[in-house]
C-alpha cells in the first residue's frame, strides 16, 4: 500500500516538472503587449468584417439604409478605437525598447572592457587594473 502511495506521488511530481514549462508559456503567451496587441487586431478585423457583412446585407434589401448608417458608423468607432490601442501599444513598446538600450548601455559603460567585471564609470577596473 505505502509501495503505491510513494510511486503515485513520484509520478505526480513528475507530470508536475513536465508541464510546468508549458504553464509558465502559456501563462506569457496570454498576457503582455503581444496578447494586448492581438486582441486590438481582432477587434479590428471584426469591425471590418461587420462593416462588410453590413454592406452585402444592405445590397440585398436584408437592411434597411438608416440602420446601415447608424451600425456602420457603430462598427467604424470600434475599429478606430482598435487602431488607437494598437498605436498607445506600440509607443509603450518603442519607449521600452528605447529603455532597454539604454539601460544596455550604462551595464555597459559600468563594466571593464576587458575582463567585464562591475565597476564604477572612471574607475579602475579591481579584477584586472584596467
């Protein structure tokens, strides 16, 4: 009995460690600026695709033109609504990009060229006298 206790709970922590690199990408593949910036597209695509099926409804008489009017003008405020979040994501992300390299560039500039170890701008290198 305790034989199949102690193989289920290795099993168990087995499958854990197995998936648990999966979970940690699911996990990032759902949320950030990726995630953000595809959910702006898919709002977007559908806008335009209702604004088309409205558009075909109207040519065949399914729709009436004021109800047109007042859906398509609905449809376009979603998409230009989508267009504005893919622009702030797309600043934020230049701004981080931005960030990064210049954040790069003081590790940088705060570690000996030749051995790379930390030290302060000016300052002679502890590890090897540069």
């Amino acid at each position: 009995m305790i034989e199949t206790i102690v193989v289920a709970l290795l099993a168990a922590s087995a499958l854990a460690l197995v998936l648990a690199p999966l979970n940690r990408q699911l996990r990032r593949e759902s949320t950030g600026p990726d995630a953000a910036a595809d959910a702006a597209v898919a709002k977007k695509d559908a806008a335009l695709t209702a604004i088309i099926d409205l558009e075909n409804e109207r040519e065949v008489g399914k729709l009436s033109q004021p109800d047109f009017e007042a859906l398509r003008i609905q449809y376009e405020q979603e998409a230009l609504e989508a267009l504005r979040e893919l622009e702030t994501i797309e600043l934020a992300t230049a701004e981080d990009a931005e960030l990064e390299a210049e954040i790069a560039e003081l590790r940088r500039a705060m570690s000996c060229q030749v051995c790379g170890a930390p030290r302060g701008p000016g300052e002679t290198c502890p590890r090897c006298g540069e």
